[in-house]
C-alpha cells in the first residue's frame, strides 16, 4: 500500500494511556495448573507473567480515560471512538457502552483484525480525520484469558488481558503517519484461530514461521514506501507474542533490540492491546523524542 498522501489531512497522537487488570497470573502459578515450567515458558516465549481477569469493556473505559487526561482534551471533544479487540463482552454495543460510561456523544464502531485489530484501527482513524474528524480516541483491549484453554499448556502460558489507548488529534500537512500497509493471507487461518463460544486453537511451529516472515514483509514495505531504512528507525513496537518472534524480526530488519519495546515478559500476548501497550510503556518512559521514526509491526489470527 502506498505512502501517506501528502495533501491528506493528518493527525498526531497527542495522548495515550493503558489499563490492566489487578490480577497476575505468574509462570509459577501456571506450573500448578499445567505441565509445565517457570523456564519452559521463558525460554519459548520470554513471559514470565501476565494480567488475567479483565473485561474488554472495563479495561476500555479505563484506558480510553487515561489517554483523554493525558491529551488534555475533554471527553465532549472526541468526535469517534474505534476499539480494536476480538473478545468483546457483547455480541453489539461494547464501544457505545464505553461511550457512554466516558461521557462522549460520538461515533463508534469496533475492529476485529485480531492482534493486528490497533494498527487497523489507527490507518481507519486518520482515515476519519482526512476526512473532517477533529480528534478521534482509539484503544486496543482483548480479556484473551476468557478464550484461553488453561488446560491446555501450549496457549495458557501466552495470552492475558490488557487495553492501551491513543487520542489522534488532526493537524496541517500530513502529520505523523508517514507510511502504512495492511494485508491479510487467509489461507493461513486454519494456523490460528477460535471458533465462537470456543477456546484459542494454534498451530504453533507454523505460526511463528508466518509470523516472522509477514511481520518482516509488512516492515520492510512500510519503509519502502517511506524512503527509510531499518537504520532509521528510533524504535520498534511490534505484537508482543513471543520474544524469539520479535528477535528474529529485529534481525533479519537490521534493528537491534535495544531499540525495540518488549513488554510482554510482564503482560504476555493480549492481542490488539499489546502494540498500545508497549508504545504506551515506550512514551512513559521518554524512549520517543519529537522527530523519531517509530514503526509498529503487528500480525494476528484470520491471518492480518
């Protein structure tokens, strides 16, 4: 997909917040539940616990509060909402009830693109603002520990539950987003996938080798469209699913890790959460001065 129009109208992110639930599910505590091992687990996947617990509505509002505060803006200011999540609480209404309880009167809808659900959601959001909207909230939240088989030791060690938010505000000229791609493979969805009413299913040898290859395409599309190179990039947020997944991305995109926000030793995968939480923790932290090149990579279930 092309590089951003420049006569499109743009968009900043001017807030940002995230939420996760209090209870913490430890690797320690896992090996009480399944077969399993506190160094099984951090070898494969580099987690060592994660939040569990949370309702994706709950996380929503509590999330999408953080990000309005730290925008500065007021709820009545917001002129839509987008969640991003694939374990809603209701068949319909989730975003219009986090709607209400934040006291906005907008427009909402919400994504399902699976872990790839923020990413969407943010190309749609400077969609609506290249198009008139003003300020538009967006939030990643997936409660991933309701569709988790906990008997089950090859997913229970790597989801839990989480929500991040960002507050898009338009400006002059084409803003921060410089480049962006979405795609989808949808003969890879039998690799990943959860049938309605059912628990997470995952071929998991052939989805780190999909995943590693697609996070790689996508990336190095993005910079292709942006005149970049890996060797400009401030920092990587990619899906937070599996350490060596985002090791051997960072190697084969020539980024190294200590330019790349890991978080998921302390969240696990939560899905379309887990990119606004690590930029979140990222701009906590003062990791992304004004003028840096941040790229975020994410891959999910369908295959997005």
């Amino acid at each position: 997909m092309p590089a951003t129009d420049s006569s499109a109208r743009g968009a900043t992110i001017i807030g940002w917040g995230s939420y996760l639930p209090p209870k913490v599910l430890t690797n320690h505590d896992l090996e009480r539940m399944v077969d399993t091992s506190d160094e099984w687990i951090v070898e494969r996947s580099g987690i060592r616990e994660r939040h569990v617990d949370g309702t994706t509505i709950g996380m929503s509002i509590e999330a999408g509060r953080a990000a309005i505060q730290s925008s500065g803006l007021s709820p009545a200011d917001i002129d839509a909402l987008i969640i991003a999540t694939t374990t809603p609480d209701k068949q319909w209404g989730n975003a219009a009830t986090v709607q209400d309880a934040l006291g906005m009167r907008c427009g909402v809808f919400e994504i399902n693109a699976a872990c790839s659900g923020f990413v969407y959601s943010l190309v749609a959001a400077h969609g609506l603002i290249a198009m008139g909207a003003t300020n538009v909230l967006v939030i990643g939240a997936d409660s991933l520990s309701k569709i988790t088989d906990w008997n089950d030791r090859n997913t229970a060690v790597l989801f839990g539950d989480g929500a991040g938010a960002v507050v898009l505000q338009s400006c002059d000229g084409p803003g921060e987003l410089v480049a962006w791609d979405l795609d989808a493979d949808g003969s890879a969805g039998p690799i990943l996938w959860a049938d309605v009413g059912g628990y997470i299913q995952m071929e998991g040898k052939e989805v780190f080798r999909r995943a590693v290859r697609i996070m790689v395409d996508s990336a190095n599309k993005v910079l292709h469209h942006a005149g970049v190179s890996g060797d400009d990039i401030a920092l990587l947020v990619p899906h937070q699913a599996n350490i060596r997944i985002i090791q051997a991305a960072c190697d084969r995109l020539g980024v190294d890790m200590d330019r790349t926000a890991v978080v998921l030793d302390r969240m696990g995968n939560t899905s379309a959460a887990s990119i606004p939480l690590a930029l979140d923790d990222a701009l906590t932290k003062g990791r992304i001065a004004p003028g840096d090149l941040v790229l975020l990579v994410g891959f999910g279930g369908g295959m997005t």
